[in-house]
C-alpha cells in the first residue's frame, strides 16, 4: 500500500496501486481489489483506498469503492476525508462526486480545515463555486481561529475568490484565536485589487480587534504603493489608538514604512502623539534595531522632522541624540545631527545630555559644524522667487507656495544641484522640493475646481488663492463629493 499525506502544503505518494489509479487502468486495479474487503484496506496512516482513488482523480474507482460501502467520510489518521483529498489535488470531477453521493461539505481535519479552506488556499475558483452551492460555511473556523477567507492572501492573483466569499457574507471583522481579525493578512500583505474589494464590501477601518488594532493599523505594515494609494481615498480617523496607545502611525514608523508614514502625515495624523508609555513615532523610528533599509528608516526621519516632530525633549525617557551616537547608526545618526544644527539655526535649543553627546564624539561634531556651515550659506543663496535654500529647509509647504510661483521652482527641483551645493542636506532639500511641488499641483487644481462653485471664473483670483491656502488634499475631496 503506498503512502499518502493531505495535511500539508503538498501531498506524498509512492506505490504502484496508486500509479495504476492515476494513470486509469482501472482493469488492473479492479483485478487487484478482487477477492478480499476494499473497506477494511488502510495503510498505517489510516488512509484508505477511497482516499487514494479520490487523490488521483479516479471517477470510476471511487464509483465502485462507494458502492462498496465505504463510508464517504471515512478519515484518516489525521481526520482527512476524501473529500479534502480531492480539493487539495484539484480533482474537479470526484469532488462533484463525492458531494453528490452525500460527503459533507464542512467536515473538519485535525487542524479544523475544511474542504472551502483548502479550494480558497488552491485558488480554485470552481470547487469555492461548488462548494457554496451545496451550503459549504465560508466562516467556520480553523484550530487556529482562521476562517477561508484568511487563506486568500495565499492566493492573490485570484481576486474573483475574495469577492465571491464577501458577497456570500464572509465575517472579515470576527477574531481569530491570537485576537486578530480575520482580514488582517489582506490589508498587511495583500495587493490594490484585494483590498480595494473589502473597502467596496464595506470593510470598517474604524472596527477594533481584542488589541485595539484597526484595519488602518494593520496597513502600516503594507509597503505597497497602491494599496496606500486606495486607502488614501477612504475618510480615516487618523489618530484611532490601541489598547498600547499606539496609532497607524507609530506602527509605520516602527517597520519603516515611508509610504505609509507619508500618507497618514498627510491626513493629518499627530507626529509628536504618545502611546502609554511617552514613545513617539520618532522614538520608534529611531530605536527600530532592524539596520536593513537604513536609508529608508532616514528619509521616514527626516519627513517626520519636516511635518513637526520634535526633539527637543526626551522621548519615553530617552534621549534620542544620545541613543543614536552610541548605537553607531551613522546614517540616522547624520540625519538627526543636521536636524539639531536647523533647530540652532532657529534657536531652538535640544537637552544638555544631547548636546554632550555631540561634542564628546569627534566625527560627529565635525559633521554638525559642516551642517552648521552649510546653513548659514542657504540663508544667502536664492532657490526661486524671494525664497532662499534657508526658507526652503526651514519654513513650511504651505508658505513656500504663498510667496513663490510655480514656474521658478522647478529650477531648483534638480539632485544633482543640491548635491553639489549642499550635500549635508540635499536629501531634506529635495524631498521638500518634492512637497512643495505636489503642493503646487494641488493647488492648481484646486483653483481650476473652486473657479466652477464661486463667483469667481479665474482661477488665480486672490480670493480663490486664500480659500486653498487652507484647505487640504482630503478638503477638496469632500467638496468634489
């Protein structure tokens, strides 16, 4: 008898009689069952000959097994039917078989899987069909608390399976056994088309797990350009908390995602907020001990210091300047000191315990002196407009764009320029620039839509100009609507 496993990812299998069943000479199997009781015929796994016929996709074998008197929920040692053997080989004409001859569409293995589970994690499109048809429950719950649709993360590219399990009620918001919702792996790791699908089901971004965790809370963790893209679309509470305190911000800046950190930043979210215990998402950004991506982890510093993070006290009792030098993160390390050297510019002073800090390393305080340097030459040197490289480090988006013109900025909307001329801050320079610019073309179309609601036709009228200083990305949005 060969040997056969189901509760994996892959099944094993040897033998001859099973070779024989798959390759449909049935008359050579038929003459080996001849002369003793098929039904008493199991290996040491507990797995029978109905099993077998039903792996290989036998239709006229498993026919006469079952008139035979196989018990059609016969199990295995690891509480497999043959059912689930023929979901998990994708054998579509003894699944139909076997469920017409009365197998049970919700029976559970060992590790409470069902046949619905295993056709979500295959991606197989006809058996969800099927088994639907026949009442299969899209919400029965694995060992581990996971209902089907948490396996659809196992099969992305089959977008058309997410939507047939939400539309025939599948409960994306009840709670697995570690207290995370059931749609959590779609919104952590999932792609535009599959969450885009839950938030046109009617996915609650507000709705807390056993952690207080919300959907938004688990996109921190998703790097996808497009998912952050659709969520940007959505009307967010930005600043929801768990039960630590924590918001989707904190999250992102702890795992490093930039793109998520830009988003939330966007709509609003507090970059100096709390949890329980004083962190700050700048606290997480810095502390984060994974050294992958540190250029990464020091462009999400250097936008969080450009929407309003501070560091001129400590954070949870610590103190970051200090951390970050004796830690040697040089990169994160640079961009914190040309930080400290702004905020001198602007006298704004950081803790005694930072500044020694500084001075006692000597490569570190060369470094600051030549932010230090670098600084006091912006303030001379003009960008475009009346604005200096100064105001563009310094000041915020929204002045830039209320004292300059868009068609002389993108003279200074060039790498390799500030490289050249300031090198110490070229990064921060340009990703300003890149804020200052995607401004520039919000508020060109915000003009253009505000231009066909008021009075006013020209869309550079300065009253006109005034209403959009005001107004965000999401603003707009809601007057659209």
């Amino acid at each position: 008898m060969c040997r056969i496993r189901c509760t994996g990812h892959t099944i094993y299998y040897s033998g001859a009689l099973y070779e024989a069943m798959k390759a449909g000479h049935n008359d050579t199997v038929m003459s080996f069952l001849q002369g003793f009781e098929v039904t008493e015929v199991a290996d040491y796994e507990g797995v029978t000959l109905l099993h077998l016929a039903a792996a290989c996709g036998n239709v006229p074998i498993t026919k006469y097994l079952i008139k035979a008197g196989y018990v059609i929920d016969v199990v295995d040692n690891c509480g497999c039917t043959p059912l689930l053997f023929a979901v998990r080989m994708n054998r579509s004409k003894v699944v139909q078989l076997l469920i017409n001859s009365g197998a049970d569409v919700n029976f559970q293995d060992a590790r409470g899987k069902t046949p619905m589970h295993r056709a979500v994690r295959n991606g197989d499109y006809e058996h969800v069909m099927l088994l639907l048809s026949h009442g299969a429950d899209i919400n029965v719950k694995d060992v581990e608390g996971g209902t089907a649709v948490r396996s659809i993360i196992l099969c992305s590219k089959h977008p058309e399976i997410l939507k047939l399990l939400m539309a025939n009620g599948s409960n994306i918001h009840d709670v697995d056994k570690t207290g995370k919702m059931q749609c959590q792996y779609i919104f952590k790791y999932g792609n535009e088309q599959a969450v885009e699908i839950l938030l046109n089901y009617g996915a609650d971004m507000s709705v807390q797990d056993c952690f207080g965790d919300t959907p938004l809370h688990y996109v921190a963790c998703n790097n996808d350009r497009d998912v952050i893209k659709v969520i940007y679309r959505c009307q967010l509470s930005v600043d929801e908390r768990n039960l630590a305190g924590q918001t989707a911000l904190h999250k992102a800046a702890e795992v490093g995602n930039l793109n998520c950190t830009k988003l939330l930043l966007e709509k609003g979210a507090d970059p100096n907020g709390k949890d329980l215990i004083g962190r700050t998402p700048l606290y997480f950004a810095v502390t984060n001990n994974n050294r992958a991506w540190l250029e990464v982890r020091s462009d999400l510093i250097r936008y969080l210091f450009q929407c309003g993070a501070r560091l001129s006290e400590p954070i949870a009792n610590r103190h970051i300047v200090k951390f970050v030098v004796e830690q040697g993160i040089y990169p994160i390390t640079f961009t914190v000191v040309e930080h400290i050297a702004k905020l001198d510019s602007l006298q704004i002073s950081v803790t005694d315990i930072d500044r020694k800090a500084i001075e006692t390393h000597s490569e570190i305080k060369d470094y600051y002196e030549c932010c230090v340097e670098e600084i006091e030459s912006m303030k001379t040197k003009t960008a475009f407009g009346r604005i200096t490289y100064y105001n563009l480090l310094c000041d915020s988006v929204e002045k830039i764009c209320a004292y300059a013109r868009n068609e002389s900025f993108t003279n200074c909307y060039k790498m390799v320029e500030l490289l050249k001329h300031y090198p110490k801050h070229s990064r921060t320079l340009f990703n300003k620039c890149t804020m200052v610019y995607e401004r520039f073309k919000f508020i060109e179309n915000a003009a253009v839509f505000l231009s066909t609601i008021i009075p006013y036709t020209d869309p550079h009228h300065l009253a006109i100009r005034r209403i959009i200083y005001y107004l965000s990305a999401d603003d707009l949005r809601r007057l659209a609507r």
